[in-house]
C-alpha cells in the first residue's frame, strides 16, 4: 500500500513538474512574441 501511495505521489510531483514547465514555457513565448 505504501509502495502504492509513493508511486502516485511521484507521478502527481512529476505532473505538476510538467505543468509548471509547460506554463513558464507558454509566458516565455507570450513575452516574446
């Protein structure tokens, strides 16, 4: 169960990694444009 919790808990950490990295991408290229 616990192994369980830690693999969801990796993959929500690594999600909202994405998401940040897809919004600084998306307000890097708003300035630029």
């Amino acid at each position: 169960m616990s192994i369980f919790t830690e693999k969801v808990g990796m993959t929500r950490r690594q999600f909202l990694k994405g998401s940040g990295m897809l919004a600084v991408a998306v307000i890097v290229t708003g300035v630029f444009a």
